[in-house]
C-alpha cells in the first residue's frame, strides 16, 4: 500500500484562486498590512512572498519595517497606528521579534477584527466558544487538506492532534471538533503515544520533532497531515547539506497511511493562502459587504 499524497502547492493554489475571484466582485479592494521588525533573513523571505501573493490576488499591499533597535512601545505605536487606519483591513506582525521584544503584548495590541493570523485573546475565545471571528492559518490549512482528501463531510473522523501549541495545536484541535470530528490532543506526557496515534483517522502531527511518527505509528488507510518543518543534516547531498522534513517518517508512513502531505509542499503554503482568505473575510466583515460564494 502507498498513501496518496496530498499536494499542497495545487491546493493553495485553488484557495487563491478562489480569492482571487472574490476580490474582483467586492466593491472595493481589500489591503493586508504586514510588520516586519528586524533583519531576520527567513522573516524577510516569507515577508517579500506574502507581499507578493497579497497584490497577486487582487488586495493591496501595506509593508511596515521596523529596525532591529526598536523599542516594545515602536512596535505598538505603529500596530495602533494601522488599528486606527481605516483603509487597513488586517494586520500579520512576523514573528519572531528581536529578542528583548515580548510578541504576546504586541499581538494582544492588534484589533480583533483586523488579527488576520487569528493569534489574539479574542480570537481565540471566538474559536474556543464557536462564534464567528478570524481563525488561525495554519489550523485553517489542516482542515482543508484533510477536505481535499476525504471530502467535506468529516463526520465521526477520530482525529489524534500531536501537540498542544496556541499556534496550531489547539486551534487545530478546535476546527476538527467544529467539523464534527471526536479529538483527541496528544502530547509529550501522553502515554503510549503510538497505540494513541495508531487510533486515528487523521493523524496531525505538530510538534517539530524530525520524523518522529513511524509507520507502525499509522493505522492502515488514516490521513496524516503533517505540520512539521525540520531542517536536519542531509550528507547524502554532500558535506554541510541540509534538507526539510516533517515529523512523521514520509517513506515509512506513506507505505501505512492512504493520505499523507509532503514535506515540503504539504501544509506549509496552506498557511499563507489562508492569509489572504482570511483578509478578505476581515474585509467583508469590517465594511458589510457580502461575503463572495466560494470563497
């Protein structure tokens, strides 16, 4: 048996696409303004793609940089500057800050119905009492994945989250229990953590541990949505190479699982097209528009 995978970059693509056509029927353009504090090289390519994306799909473009140097109160001046600006639908913060900056003050500092990355307090009581609000991308992603590959209807699905971050643990967790799925959130206390895996239908492993499910983690058929991202050495490449991996064992567990995303190519460019379907959600919900079909 070889799990099917579950690519990604195409299913990314068609939630752009679908905003794309949404954008072009609202009434006016949606604008994402994204904070970039620091010099972090990987913050700035994921900022320049997020930029990038934003202005294909139609929305404008609003980019804030912020030296290395600046002070806590820089950062929340200039959020409440945007929370102030009416032409700003949403507001992305990069993480990480420079240290000696506190990224959970900052980010309670954005106006809920601007947290496009859906990481506030309130967003996330909206979430955890199952009321209407901005959701967190990379959660967001997992779900429509896992509609890709098994259909809309999730129903009755055991799903077995592994890992129980504020960023995608969780919330995770949470939009599973919304499609009427029974959750169970396993962790590094839990014991017997492959007879828990080896329950369920959707295994979501999120925990950053460098292929840490094997295949006799997997029940036979499930869908594993891997949410890992782990650079280690690769000196089948040559001296000093590196590669990315999950954290589940993709050659080993795709000869268990029917489903499964890659590493890289999987969940990871879920989390950015979520971003822009979140912006224009934010938008039709901050000027009353309609929110287009589809999307």
């Amino acid at each position: 048996m070889s799990a099917q995978k579950i690519d990604g970059k195409a299913v990314a693509a068609d939630v752009r696409a679908s905003v794309t056509q949404a954008v072009s029927q609202l009434p006016g353009q949606p604008s994402l303004a994204v904070v970039l504090v620091g010099e972090d090289p990987a913050s700035q390519v994921y900022v320049r793609n997020k930029i990038r994306q934003t202005e294909e799909v139609g929305m404008v473009s609003v980019h804030h940089r912020l030296p290395d140097t600046a002070s806590q109160s820089d950062v929340e001046n200039l959020i409440a500057e945007l929370n102030a600006d009416d032409t700003v639908d949403g507001i992305l913060l990069q993480l990480p800050l420079p240290k000696g900056l506190d990224a959970d003050a900052a980010i309670e500092k954005i106006a809920p119905d601007k947290d496009v990355d859906g990481l506030t307090e309130v967003s996330a009581g909206r979430l955890v009492l199952g009321k209407p609000g901005l959701r967190p991308c990379t959660p967001t992603g997992c779900v429509i994945l896992a509609k890709r590959a098994l259909g809309e209807d999730l129903s009755g699905k055991h799903v077995v989250v592994i890992g129980r971050s504020i960023l995608v643990g969780k919330p995770a967790a949470l939009l599973f229990l919304a499609e009427n799925c029974t959750v169970t959130i396993a962790h590094s206390r839990t014991r017997d953590l492959p007879a828990m895996c080896r329950e369920a239908d959707i295994l979501v492993p999120a925990v950053g541990r460098p292929e840490m499910v094997k295949a006799d983690w997997v029940k036979p058929g499930a869908t594993i949505i891997d949410v890992g991202i782990n650079r280690v050495d690769a000196p089948e490449k040559g001296e000093g190479k590196t590669k990315l991996v999950g954290d589940a064992d993709y050659a080993g567990s795709a000869e268990v699982a029917g489903y499964i995303t890659p590493v890289p190519g999987g969940v990871g460019p879920m989390t950015i097209a979520c971003l822009l379907r979140n912006t224009v959600l934010a938008a039709c919900a901050r000027r009353g528009w309609d929110v287009p079909a589809g999307l």
